[in-house]
C-alpha cells in the first residue's frame, strides 16, 4: 500500500497537470481515478482518506505522465461522457464536446414537433456517433441514420452502437454528405456538428483540440466550406416541415443567419446560446 490516499494523489496531480497549462487539473486527475476505480467522483468525495494501492498509483502515475505531454485525456483513457453515457473513443474520431450536448437537446425538442411517425432523423458527421446513437437511446421512437466520410470513424460509431446494443437500430453508413444517401429519402430533422475550423484558427488551437483529425475540424479559409455544402442540400432531403440543426463556431452564426436569411426555400433560422453566451446552434425550418 502507497501511503497517498485519494486527496493528496488528486492534489498532487492537480498542480503537475496545472503547471503545463491544463486548468481543468484537478477535474482531470478525478476523472482518472473515477476510470480506474470505476466509480463516481462523489464516492472519490466520500472515501477522501482511503489510501492507494501501489499498482493502482502506478497505472494512475503513467496516465498523468502522458497527459502532461497534453495528449487528450480522452484519447488516454479510450472514452469519453456525453450526454451521461460513456463513448468509446479513439484518434480516429473528435473528442466529443459538452457544447454539442446543446445540439443533442434541441433535436430531441425539435423531433417533438415532426409530425411524422416514426420522425426520421439524419445526422451528418456522426464522428463517435454520441449524437446519432444518444438520440435512439433517448428515444427509441426515432428512426436514425448517421454518416461519416470516415470508415474509421464509423468503426468506432458502429463499436458504441454494439456497446448499447443497438446496433441493428440505427443505420451508420459512409457518406460524403448526402452522396449516400438515395435522391428521393426524405427526413424530419438533419442534425450535424460539422467541421467549422478555419486555416487561419487552426495553429493557435490547443494541443488537445489539434490531437482531433483534421478531417473533423477543418473546413476551408472562412471554415464554412461543409455548412454551406449542408445549407445548399439539406432542403432536398427534408420533409414539410422540417428542420436542419447544426453547430457552429465562435463568430459564424450570424453570417450564417444571413446565408440562410437569402435562401427562400427556408422559412425560419434560429440562433441558440451554449452556456458561455456564445450563439452555438443554428436552427432552420423549411417551409
Ligand atoms: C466535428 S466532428 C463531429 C463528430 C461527432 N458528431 C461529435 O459531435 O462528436 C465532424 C465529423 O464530420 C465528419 N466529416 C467531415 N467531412 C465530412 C463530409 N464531407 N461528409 C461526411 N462527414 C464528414 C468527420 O469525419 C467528423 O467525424
């Protein structure tokens, strides 16, 4: 037995995880204890004093020293929460973000509004697949496709399915866009978090965001290259009523709203804040 026990362990890595440049430090040396011990960070609460085996201190201790290289906590660990669900997940697919559970929320509202039974959802860009697959175990009621352009990706989308058992559920196929998708499907509610990261932005991102692959961040010089593509296709696969859902970056949404504004076949455009009051999700009818 080690004689650290969890409070001083979780301090101490605090400040090492602090001192380069990591604020959430000891959110994260939490995180890792909670994934070792399998438990929740109210049980690391409670059991405070408990003291430490040395192999536990020392698997704790390798995944500390890695992330001090700021290689993505997530990638270490091989999961991530979203929507209070564990996601595998690797090099092949985005760290899911909490802004996205935003997105998560207003498609799962707006489905409530489809007249159509089943609602039919399409999410393009399903990375992990956190949204497409956190929808269907929200609401088993939906029926859902998901896309990626990605084969990668949409392994480790299709091991999550398996891991919730609905992998005969839901349809993860790859995809450019719409490209797989037959010109006559129709859908309620088109959903993405697609790539919106400029040229320009993308060497000053931290280290953690630029682990992500490219393919998932980066999206031309104004970074709206696959928004536009989505803007210009999605009416054509959408039912009346019908709605595109999808999140943006810092400083986008309003010349979004403008796009949208111009183009006639869309009847409304709506802008909702994350919780850092910064407009996240961009929400179009059409008519
Ligand atoms: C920002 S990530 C989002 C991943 C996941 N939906 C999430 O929220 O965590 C964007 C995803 O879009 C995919 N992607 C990029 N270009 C695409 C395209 N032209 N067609 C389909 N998927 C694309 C990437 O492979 C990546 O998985």
């Amino acid at each position: 037995m080690s004689d650290r026990n969890l409070n001083l362990v979780i301090s101490e890595a605090a400040r090492k995880l602090e001192k380069v440049g990591i604020e959430a430090g000891a959110a994260e040396a939490e995180l890792i204890l909670c994934d070792l011990l399998d438990c929740t960070r109210l049980h690391l609460f409670l059991q405070g004093s408990m003291l430490l085996n040395d192999a536990l201190m020392e698997k704790f201790n390798a995944i500390v020293e890695k992330r001090l290289t700021r290689y993505p906590l997530q990638y270490i660990l091989g999961s991530s929460w979203f929507f209070g669900r564990k996601f595998k997940v690797n090099e092949a697919v985005m760290v899911p973000c909490p802004e996205t559970e935003i997105l998560m929320d207003s498609v799962l509202r707006s489905a409530r509004f489809c007249p159509s039974t089943p609602v039919k959802i399409l999410d393009i860009g399903t990375g992990s697949g956190v949204l497409a697959l956190t929808l269907k175990l929200e609401n088993p009621e939906l029926d859902i496709t998901a896309v990626d352009i990605s084969e990668e990706a949409l392994a480790v989308a299709r091991e999550n399915a398996a891991r919730f058992k609905i992998e005969s559920n839901v349809r993860l196929c790859r995809s450019d866009l719409f490209a797989a998708i037959a010109g006559d499907e129709k859908f309620d509610i088109i959903a993405s978090n697609p790539p919106y990261i400029t040229i320009g932005d993308y060497e000053g991102l931290p280290p953690e965001v630029k682990a992500d692959p490219q393919v998932s961040l980066l999206a031309g010089d104004q970074g709206l290259d696959v928004i536009e593509r989505i803007l210009t296709e999605a009416p054509d696969y959408l039912n009346v009523p019908g709605y595109l859902i999808f999140e943006v970056g810092d400083n986008q949404a309003e010349g979004i709203f403008e796009i949208v504004d111009q183009d006639k076949r869309y009847s409304d455009c709506l802008l909702i804040k994350d919780l850092a009051d910064i407009d996240r999700i961009v929400l179009c009818k059409v008519k």
